[in-house]
C-alpha cells in the first residue's frame, strides 16, 4: 500500500479490514522507489514477511549461524512470492558489543552473511557496572569504528 501512495496519484485498496477509497498523498516523494526495510526476525513469520515484501532487513542481533539460517528463510519466502532475484535485499546487522577484537570479528562475519549496512549501538554498555558512557566514549567509538569500516571498504577491489 506504501509503494503504491507513494508512486500513483490516487489509490483504492481493498483487503479483509481496511478499505482505502480514492486517497492519496502530494507531494508524492522524488526518490523512487523507496525502499522498505523491516525489522526484526524473532521469528520464522516475520523473516518470510520480509522476503516477500521488503527491501532491506535490519537484523538486530549479532551475526552467526541464526543469521544465516534466517537468510535463507528470507530468501526462500521471495522465491516463493515470486521475487526470484533480489539484487536491491539490504542487511543491516547492528553490533552492541564494542570492543576491537569482538568489533572487527563482527564487520567479518557480517560481510560474510551479506550485509550491506552495519549499524553501531552504543547503549550496551561493556561494564554492567558502570552503564553510563561520556561522550567522549561514543566519540572514540564513532571514530574506531570509521576506520575500521573504512579499512575494510578500501581493501575491496
């Protein structure tokens, strides 16, 4: 339905509960189309949600072998609803442990797994005991992980 506001002029659409008759929205957006990421993917329903109808899939949790297992939930779900190439499905992997080691292990690993984005989060904090972070800390992190992420990106062919 968003793809659709967003790209015709007036739509009517009709399912089990809504009924949209004759709305639209102007101005429609200049970037077309606009990709839909989803997030999420607790469960098996969700992740075939995403492949049938999302652009990209922001992963919440660290890579690994359930990231893997989750992408092939997603990409089985496309091939079924009938999106049999999906150049454009984007991963976004967020990784909240941030420590070096564990921080250059995951941008591998989400390489691997096929993410194309990597979100950092900087509110799990390392010491339980010690939650609070100045911003000099987020500051470091931002700065590390740029160098990292840029190290890698110049590295590609």
């Amino acid at each position: 339905m968003l793809r659709r506001f967003w790209n015709e002029e007036s739509v009517d659409f009709e399912v089990r509960f809504p009924r949209i008759d004759r709305a639209g929205i102007l101005p429609r957006p200049v970037q077309r189309p606009i990709p839909i990421w989803i997030g999420g993917g607790a469960s098996t329903r969700v992740l075939e949600r995403i492949g049938r109808l999302a652009d990209g899939w922001l992963h919440g949790g660290p890579p690994g072998d359930s990231l893997d297992r989750a992408i092939e939930v997603i990409y089985r779900a496309a091939r079924d609803a009938g999106r049999h190439e999906l150049p454009g499905l984007q991963v976004g992997l967020r990784i909240t442990d941030f420590n070096a080691g564990e921080f250059e292990r995951a941008v591998e690993a989400s390489e691997k797994a096929g993410a194309t984005h990597v979100s950092i989060r900087g509110d799990n904090p390392i010491d339980p005991n010690d939650p609070v972070r100045s911003a000099e800390h987020y500051l470091e992190m931002i700065e590390f992980a740029q160098r990292v992420l840029g190290e890698r990106l110049h590295a590609q062919p």
